[in-house]
C-alpha cells in the first residue's frame, strides 16, 4: 500500500511555471486594481516593468561576461561574493519557492471554499 509517486522534471516543471503565470497573470492584477485604481495600477505596471527590464539587462550583461557561469543567480552570487554568499542566496531562493508555492495553494483552497459556498446559497433560489 506504500505507493509512491514520482514527479517527472517536465512536469515539476510544468507545476513550477503554471504557478508564476496563475499569480502573476490573474491574482495580482485583480489585487492591485481593487486598491489602487486605474492610476494607480498604471504606476506601479510602469515601475514593475521598469524594474524588470533593468533586471533583464543586468542578466544579459553577465551572461555576456561571464558565458562559463549558467546556474542562474545561485551562481553569480558565489562567483562574485564567495561561497557563504552563494549558499545563502540559494537557500532564500529555496524558501522563496517554497513559501510562493504555500502561498498559491493557500490562495486556491480560500477562492474554492469561497466559490462553493456561494454556489450553496444560490443553488435553491
């Protein structure tokens, strides 16, 4: 009865990817735009967009100085400030994922409660 099921690596990271595009394509818009207003969401898109090219750049440039070096962020961080560094860096990436993928399925459980409770207050009228 101890069956286990194994999680190939497309579909970890299939899990992986879906849960980027589910947070940041439809939870994160409906948020801001409940808070802040057209305007407001239209500020914070510009800085965010901004903020992401610069970031995109940066990867760019590193890559383009230092090609040997393709493990991502883990790797530039203990390439260039030694391994303490590099280790800590990764361990927050790992705790970061973690906690974003806790955060996810948090969110799910709250919007189905929420969905099947106002499916049980409708269904009889």
């Amino acid at each position: 009865m101890d069956k286990r099921v194994r999680l190939s690596a497309p579909g970890l990271m299939a899990m992986v990817i879906g849960s980027m595009v589910g947070v940041g394509v439809f939870s994160l818009p409906q948020a801001l735009g409940k808070y802040t207003g057209v305007v407001g969401s239209l500020i914070s898109w510009t800085i965010t967009g901004s903020g992401m090219l610069i970031l995109a750049l940066i990867f760019q440039r590193l890559a383009w100085r230092k090609p040997e070096l393709d493990a991502g962020v883990y790797t530039y961080a203990r390439v260039g400030f030694g391994r303490y560094t590099g280790f800590s860096v990764g361990v927050r990436l790992l705790v970061r994922q973690l906690s974003r993928q806790r955060g996810v399925s948090r969110a799910d459980q709250v919007r189905a409660r929420d969905r099947r409770a106002f499916i049980r207050r409708w269904q009889y009228v």
